[in-house]
C-alpha cells in the first residue's frame, strides 16, 4: 500500500499502515481530514492543512474493521 505524496493528484490504493495510522498521525500533527468518497468496501480521504483551507494530499483504502471502529460514524476530524 502507498500514500500519494504532496499535491492535488489521484490517489494510489492504501498507505503504509493503514489509513488508522495516517489519520491519527495527521490529526496528531494538527491536520484535518475529510471524507471525500467511499462505498461499501472503499473509502477516499482527503489530509487538509492546520487550517482546513487547502488539501495537501489524498488517501484511499479498503473500509476495514478498524477503520469503521476509528471513524465511529464520523466523516471529517472536525466531527
């Protein structure tokens, strides 16, 4: 699995890790996510500024269990 790196491109299918780790790393860092897309098995998200202003990068990954668990319904950091 990779992360795309910085920028506006499409997205490559998963990051290291898993999308748990970068999400929480980010959110650590003092980032915002969003949920950009997803369907049953497949979710898109996008890694935003301190700000929320500007999207610096996309992630995308199956919608594992842990990911459902870590989300608890929530669609953006900001929930």
């Amino acid at each position: 699995m990779n992360t795309h790196g910085e920028g506006h491109g499409p997205p490559e299918s998963g990051p290291p890790g898993g999308l748990v780790e970068v999400l929480a790393r980010w959110e650590n860092s003092g980032g915002h996510w969003k949920v950009l897309n997803e369907t049953a098995g497949w979710i898109d998200i996008g890694l935003f500024t301190c700000d929320g202003g500007e999207q610096m990068s996309r992630v995308s990954g199956a919608r594992t269990t842990v990911l459902h668990s870590y989300l608890q319904g929530r669609t953006s950091s900001a929930d």
